[in-house]
C-alpha cells in the first residue's frame, strides 16, 4: 500500500519528550513566580542610604523582580528544550532499537526467508513479549512450509507411480502384439483405479483444509456403526475381529467428512494389523462436554518417532502394502485434516503389549 511519507515514530517520540519537558519546566518557572508573588509586595519604601539604589520613595519591587526573573526563566526554558531534544532522541532510539529487529525481521520474512529468529536478549516486557511471539510464528510457518515441500514431493512421487507403471505395461503390449490383453486390461484399471483413489484422497485433503462446514448435530456412535458394516468384509476377508463399544456421542460438524474420517480409521486398523487372528476395537463416547472416537488395532510394534509422522501425507507406520486395500498414505492426513477443521484433537499413541498397534482418539467438542 503507497503511503504518505510522515515523521519517523523516534522524531515524534523526541518531539514528545522534548515538549513534556518544556511543559514541566513551564509549569514549575510559573510556580516559582507565583510563589514570589505571594511574598513580595508591589512597592515598598527605600531608605537613602540604606541600600545601593540611589532614590527615594516607592520602589516598584515586582516590576524590577520580573526584569530580572524573565530572562532566566527563558533560558532555564532554552536549556530544557535542548536537553529534551537530545535526551528525547537518545531515549527514543533505545526504547525502539527491539522494534528496529523486529522490523528488520519482517523485512526478511517477507523475502522468503524463514530460518531467521529475532531472539531479543533481556527481561521480558512488550517488545520480548512481541519478539518471542514473531519467533514462535517463524518456526510454525517454517515447519508449515517444510511440510507442504514434502507434501508436494511425495504426491508428486505417487501421482507419479501409477502413470510409470502404465507406460511400461503399453510399452511391453507395444513390444509384444501376441500377448494376452484381457491381463493388460485387468493391471492397467488396477492402476487406474489407484490414481482415482489418490486423486479423490488429495481433493478431499484439500477440502478438508477449507474449514468452510456445513455444521449439523452428529452422533460418532452410528458413524462408528456405518464404517464397520462398509468395512466387515473386508475385515473378514482378512481375518480381522472388529469389536465396537457405541455410547452416544454427539457434535457438530459435517456428516460427511466424520463418517469419512471414521471410515479411514477403521480401514487402517484393519489393514495394518497381524497377517492373521487380528483384532480392531471402537469405542465412542460423549460426556456433554467432549464426544470421543477411539480406535485400536493389533499390529506391528509402531516406535513413538514413526508415530509422530504417521500424520503426515503418504507416510506408513510399515511397509508399503501391495494389495487392492493398501491405500494411498493419505488416510490418518485426512483425519488430521478433518480434526482440525472440526476443532478437535488428534492423540496417536502405540499400543503396550505383545499383540503391538495403536492406538488412535480423537476428541471433539460436545454438540450444544
């Protein structure tokens, strides 16, 4: 925004200070005066002989005591005002020399640059306070901002995946005009459909970052009942027990991304779990202050440094599963994603025990 140039905040606090003074410095010359005022009478009588002025008669005392108090006082004034003058500037560039790196820092936030911090030494008062909240605000949007590269990287890399693998399969049909193609047309819309799956995953990530909700009253216990009758058999094509616990448990928010928040949880316990004789466990709960999803599964031994990833896009606690139902990576992001947009919080935690898993909760606030 173009702007009028104007004084500069340090000549306005040195005019300030140097104004103050002179106003104090005004006020107290007044009080003086108005102090002698009191004291001295207007004219009195002069003896010949007893003082150094040479009359006689009435001497008009405060005429003379003005003469002589006037031209002091506009000095002490003159005095006061470059005093205040110098002092203000001095002053005024210390109290602003932390706002000085504040700017300066901004400065270079709005190049581009991240990795700076401002970390102003001393007490805390207003500037630190500022200081340290700036800080605070870099080293977020720089962890922002390293997240959406690695965002960007991995789905450009899956994205990636399946276009490769379907130039190499025409590239073997081209190669090859006696092959079978009912085998070509079966991988390529295996592909195909996993390129669907992963492009529908990042809209829905990307809707889910919107935070613009429809907000209606739900109940997580029979979102928890859908999931489980979509996902049964694919839980029984695993060999995987899915035992629920539904108490009501109501919030606002969009029916939709809940039930397809549900639905990804229950579908990663399923699939991450033991090759076979696993179990999933759901719970929901409402208390009229919080409504509670938990879901747990057995599985591989998760340690808490992959944990702390696993929200990320396209990381996987384990190996990359090569299956129709592998999913794309994008599962628990979309849940992050679809927590935050509904203010609630996301716990992910590894399960205690030989069986190994985790275990996942996210807590909203109760529906009014």
């Amino acid at each position: 925004m173009a702007r009028t140039p104007g004084l500069s905040v340090r000549l306005k606090l040195t005019l300030s200070y140097a104004g103050f003074l002179m106003l104090a410095g005004a006020l107290l010359l007044g009080a003086v005066w108005a102090f002698l005022l009191r004291y001295v009478p207007d004219r009195m009588m002069i003896i010949p002989g007893s003082t150094d002025f040479d009359m006689t008669g009435p001497f008009p005392i405060r005429s003379k005591l003005l003469e002589v108090f006037a031209p002091r006082a506009a000095v002490v004034l003159l005095i006061l005002l470059v005093v205040g003058l110098l002092g203000g500037w001095i002053l005024a560039g210390r109290m602003l020399a932390p706002l000085n790196r504040i700017t300066e820092a901004t400065r270079l936030t709005a190049s581009g640059s991240l990795t700076h911090r401002i970390e102003l030494p001393g007490p805390s008062d207003e500037f630190r306070e500022l200081a340290d909240a700036f800080d605070a605000m870099l080293a977020r949007l720089e962890a922002h901002d390293a997240e959406q590269q690695r965002f960007a990287a991995n789905a450009s890399h899956e994205l990636r995946t399946p276009l490769a693998i379907t130039k190499t399969m025409l590239d073997v049909a081209h190669n090859d005009p006696g092959r079978d193609d009912g085998d070509l047309v079966e991988r390529l819309r295996a592909v195909n459909a996993r390129a669907i799956d992963l492009t529908e995953a990042l809209l829905l990530l990307s809707r889910a970052d919107q935070l613009s909700l429809a907000r209606e009253r739900v109940d997580l216990s029979l979102l928890a009942e859908e999931a489980v009758e979509t996902l049964l058999p694919l839980a029984e094509q695993r060999g995987v027990a899915i035992e629920s616990t539904a108490e009501a448990g109501f919030t606002c928010g969009s029916q939709a991304l809940l039930l397809q928040l549900t639905t990804n949880l229950v579908h990663n316990a399923i699939v991450h779990n033991l090759p076979a004789g696993g179990t999933v466990w759901i719970t929901t709960r409402g208390d009229g202050q919080r409504a509670v999803l938990t879901v747990e599964n057995t599985g591989d031994r998760v340690s808490p440094r992959v944990v702390s990833t696993l929200t990320e896009p396209f990381q996987r606690g384990t190996e990359r599963v090569h299956s129709d139902h592998g999913g794309v990576g994008l599962g628990l992001a979309i849940v992050k994603s679809i927590t935050k947009a509904h203010d609630g919080t996301l716990t992910v935690v590894p399960r205690l025990g030989e069986t190994g898993g985790l275990r996942i909760t996210v807590d909203f606030p109760a529906a009014p």
